[in-house]
C-alpha cells in the first residue's frame, strides 16, 4: 500500500470524530429539524384547517415553468446550504487539527513511537496539510451530498403525502452539477487555505506549550500594533499592506469559500447570485481566483510555512528538551 | 570495521549542562551492550543521538548512517522502545499492526500475530484500554516482528511487575536475538540484564566510565571478603571500594592479581550493581 496513503488513513483514524462524525452529526442535526418543521407544518396546518406559507394543494393546480425554475434553485441553494454548513463546522475542525498536529505526540511523548519508524519528516508533515487541504473537506462533502439526498428524499414522500409530485422540481433542479461545481472549488479552497495551514503547522511544531497563543495572539498582537502606532502618528503599515487582511489570511483562511469575500476576485465577477446558485458557482468564475495575486502569494508563503515546520518536525522532538 | 555504532568526538549540552563531553566508543554487532549511569549521567542523550531524536556534534555513525540527516533510511534496520507510555492512546491494536506493516519493509505481520497470541490483548482494544505491562507487549510484539539489526531499549520495563519483566527479557533472549542483531539497553534494574549482557559501559557525566565486554569484567574484577584482621593488608592494594557486612569486610578490586588476592580472603565475581556503586562513587556528592 502506498505509504502516503497509508499515512492519510492514520489521520483519519486519529481524527475520525472531527473528519467524519462532526459532518455527520451537523447533517443529522439539519435532517432532525428538517422533520421537525415538516410535522409542525402538518400539525398546525391540521388544528387549523388551514394551509400556510406555500400550499401543497394549490402548488399541485397552479405551477407554471417559472414557479419551477424557483423551486429548481431553491433545491440548489439547499445543496449549497449543506455544504456551506458543514463547511463552517470543518473551519473549527481544521484549525484546531492543524494546530495539534505536530504539537499532540510531542506533548504525550508518542512522537517517539512514530519516529521509530523508517517515515521522514517531510512525509509525515505533508501528509498532514494533505489531510487537512483535501482529504477533510472531499469528506465533509460526501457527506453533505449523502445528507442532501435524504433530503430529497424526505421532501419526495412529504409531498407524495399530499399528492404532490415532487420529482419535476428535482428535475429543474442540478443535483449532479451543483455537485461538481461544489466539489471543484475543494482545490480552490486547499490553496487559498495553504497560508493558515502552513502558519498553523508551523507553530505546532515550533511551540513547547501552548501552540494556540503563539498561532493566535501574535498576528492579533502585531495588528493591534500596528493600530496603536497608527493612532500615535508612528511608522506603521497601513499604506503598505492591510496588515489586519495578513492576520486574516494566516489564521482563517481553512474556512472553505473564504475567498467569496476576497474583493480583487469579486472585482472580476458578478455578485454572488441567490437567483442562479449554479451560475454563481461556475468553475470559470471560481477559477478566476487562481489569477488573483492574494491567492498565489499566500500559496508561496503558506508552502514556506510547511516547509519550515517540516524543518521543525525534525528538530523539536520531545516538548521539554 | 563491522561496528553498528561508531562513535568520536560525540559532543551534546543543553545550555551550559554538558550531556555528553567528547566521548568515543564502537560498539560491534552480536553484542547485548547494557549502558549503566545514573541519572542525568547522557544515556538517553547518547541513545537519542544513535535514534536521530537529536542534534550533536562530533561523528557518528549508526549502521554507516549518519543518524541526523538520515533517520528515515535509519529506521528500516532500527528499532527502539524508548519507555512504556509511547504507544498513542487512541490507537486501536489492529491499526498499529497496520500501519507498522504498511510503513515498514523488513516488518512480518504472521510474527506479530503469533506474538500477540499469547498475550490477552484483542485487536479491536485502544492502546488506553491496555495495561501497562500489555501496553510494552504489544510494542514488544510490534518490534520483535521487524528484522531490525540494532534494537534500542530505553528504560523497557519501568513501572512493570516483575512478571512482565522476566518475560519482556525472555521473549527477547529466546524468540529475537541472534548473532545478526546488535541490542543497547539501558535500565536501572541492573540484576535484570546482567546475565544476557555480553557489554558492559558506565557513563557518568558525559563520558564513559567502562567500557568492556563481561569477560574482561569477569577478569579484571574480583571481590574478595575478608577477616578485620587482614583489612590492613587487604586496603593496602588499594582497593575501588570496601563495605561491611556481618562484621567482615568486602573490597573490591581492579586488576589485582589473583592469586594475591585469594590470600586475603573467599573471593567472588562481583556483581555488576556493586561494580556500578564502586564506579559512581561520588556521583551525587
């Protein structure tokens, strides 16, 4: 078997709650409420005999092409919705993963056990930025897609109930192209994200205790410097560079889509589009971001940060020495 | 040169601490080398230099690599159990075995499986479900499954019972060594790997006290008991070290011949934790 492979499984057997059942469970919990609000509607419409919001019955005479090519996007935006809310729970995942990822086994001394095995340094911290730049996120999104499809499901057999037929909605829905358009901005997002990747890395393996203060306070530190000097009319680096945006890029750039905020993509593009979620997400406009300068100085600096924790995997071993 | 670990020069300190100061040593293969110190005296620095767990100056060379540019290669043909508790908690049985054997060329699964047969750990357990002692069966059964040709013990069996010991240095006597294989040990329960050593070196601050094989121990050291009438006589050929016991004395002697000392009273080979005290002596003072 292939040893990076292997070494990918072995992140996944340390981190299976956070890779697997955080999804899980953030889809679950969205498929319980979901249920929910399908037997309040069901309950109140009942007591009271009436119909509210949109009426099942009075969908099933009056659907003209329009009212279809809105139901069609709003199931994409609900696609979109799944993997934009499992996407916020794997930022939380990643960032804490990251952050003790070279910093866990030197603090209970298991570092020594993986380091008696003929696996180099550099193996183990990229399989590591592997993990946390594709294998999580092309996880999380299975699992959105998989919950998605209970989804469908779920709403097929509540308007089967009614006597409504679901399925031409579905049909003007793009299930299958939401779920290429979605999967393709996964490598978008692993280079956008390599910056806080390779800063988070980078002080796992540098710090003897502690790695979340020195990963975190010292850019918000440095930005509130830079604001204090500012304010007392010192040098400082507001005409250079937006040092709060470096801050930013270094520690939340793991968040997926974190580059729909970015203004020199959004300068080349068209709102993001809630009337057209499948044109919003076309690869032509996402892959825009690969001509942007943000994305590809941060990519250098983030594969510099990898290689100096790689540098620092070999040298810091055990926390106390 | 068929030495598996080459050592000259061997420089560490940490800040102004000195751990090792310029030592040399060889150390050839087929031999079990127990190297004996006391506490903070370089052992584990000199073994962590051998593992490439840390930077040193000087040369050394371990099985002809260089251990802090080359610990990957290193470790197809090292193994090393540094103490109990390294095994990752979270990590189940069956997935150690898995990843042992997917990273490791020279590791055979059959060997481990049969080793962990006779244990009572299942497959499906988490290292933090284990007992101490089947925690060190386990990464003994996982080492003794890799055809590794220098084995490296830290501190093995602290914290075991003594059934776990005698049986941790069994296996290893009966089912792994043979003349291919070169192990370094280091423990404070010197009695326990006296009599499968076939080395001997004291280190003591930072440098090497004894080196030898144990027939040369057996050879240039004797202990002899002796009558108070003949103390004088016996402390006249300046003796390492002398203590009491039932009203008589015991002396221990380095390179005195026999004869001279049969003597003086009943002589006896001394044991190594005895020669260790005479050695030491001053350590802590």
């Amino acid at each position: 078997m292939n040893k990076l492979a292997l070494l990918l499984k072995r992140e996944y057997w340390e981190h299976r709650g956070g890779f697997f059942w955080a999804p899980v469970w953030t889809c679950v919990t969205i498929l319980v409420v979901t249920v929910f609000g399908i037997l309040t509607a069901e309950v109140v419409g009942r007591r009271n005999s009436v119909h509210f919001g949109f009426s099942l019955d009075k969908l099933k005479s009056s659907l003209d092409a329009n009212d279809m090519i809105q139901a069609g996007n709003a199931l994409d935006m609900v696609q979109l919705m799944f993997g934009a809310v499992t996407c916020i729970v794997l930022f939380f995942v990643l960032f804490f993963y990251l952050l003790g990822a070279l910093y866990d086994d030197r603090r209970d001394r298991s570092v020594l056990f993986w380091k008696s095995l003929p696996v180099s340094d550099s193996s183990t911290v990229l399989s590591k930025a592997l993990a946390a730049m594709l294998f999580a996120p092309l996880l999380s999104f299975v699992v959105a897609t998989a919950a998605y499809l209970v989804f469908l499901l779920l709403v097929t057999l509540w308007t089967a109930a009614h006597g409504v037929n679901a399925l031409p909605a579905i049909a003007a829905a793009h299930p299958v192209g939401m779920f290429w358009r979605l999967l393709l901005t996964i490598p978008v997002d692993a280079l956008w994200a390599l910056p806080t990747v390779g800063w988070l890395l980078f002080w796992s393996a540098f710090a003897r205790s502690k790695p979340f203060l020195w990963a975190v306070v010292l850019p918000l530190l440095a930005v509130f410097l830079n604001f204090w000097f500012g304010a007392l009319g010192l040098p400082n680096f507001d005409n250079l560079v937006a040092i709060k945006d470096v801050a930013a890029r270094l520690l939340l750039s793991v968040m997926p889509g974190g580059w729909l905020g970015d203004d020199s993509w959004r300068a080349m593009q068209v709102r993001f589009d809630d009337e057209d979620v499948m044109r919003s997400f076309d690869p032509a406009r996402v892959y825009a971001l690969l001509g942007t300068a943000n994305l590809w100085i941060g990519a250098a600096v983030g594969a510099a940060l990898v290689a100096a924790a790689t540098w620092m995997r070999g040298r810091r071993i055990e926390v106390n020495t | 040169m068929n030495a598996v670990v080459h050592a000259r020069g061997l420089r560490k300190h940490y800040g102004r601490t000195v751990a090792l100061d310029s030592v040399d040593f060889e150390i050839e293969a087929g031999r079990i080398v127990g190297l004996i110190g006391p506490n903070g005296a370089g052992k584990t620095t000199a073994l962590k230099a051998i593992l490439g767990l840390t930077g040193f100056d000087g040369e050394l060379s371990v099985l002809g690599f260089d251990p802090r540019r080359q610990r990957a290669q290193l470790m197809e043909q090292v193994c090393f159990i540094a103490d109990v508790a390294v095994l990752p908690r979270w990590l189940r049985v069956r997935e150690a075995i898995e990843f042992v054997a997917g990273v490791h060329p020279r590791f055979s699964r059959e060997k481990c499986l049969a080793f962990l047969s006779h244990t009572k750990i299942a497959h499906g357990m988490r290292v933090r479900e284990l007992s101490k002692g089947m925690i060190v069966q386990l990464h003994l059964a996982l080492v003794m499954a890799i055809d590794a040709r220098l084995l490296v013990l830290d501190e093995p069996t602290l914290g075991l019972d003594i059934l776990y010991r005698k049986s941790f240095y069994e296996s290893l006597l009966s089912d792994y060594f043979d003349e291919q294989k070169t192990i370094i040990v280091t423990t404070h329960q010197v009695e326990e790997v006296e009599h499968i050593l076939t080395d001997l070196m004291f280190i003591q601050g930072g440098r090497i006290a004894l080196a030898a094989t144990m027939d040369e121990v057996a050879e240039r050291y004797a202990e002899v008991m002796v009558n108070p009438d003949r103390a004088e006589a016996a402390r006249a050929l300046k003796p390492l070290n002398e203590r009491h016991v039932f009203g008589k004395s015991i002396f221990l002697f380095d390179g005195v011949e026999r004869a001279r000392l049969a003597e003086l009273g009943e002589l006896h080979k001394p044991s190594v934790a005895d020669l260790f005290v005479a050695t030491m002596k001053g350590t802590y003072a």
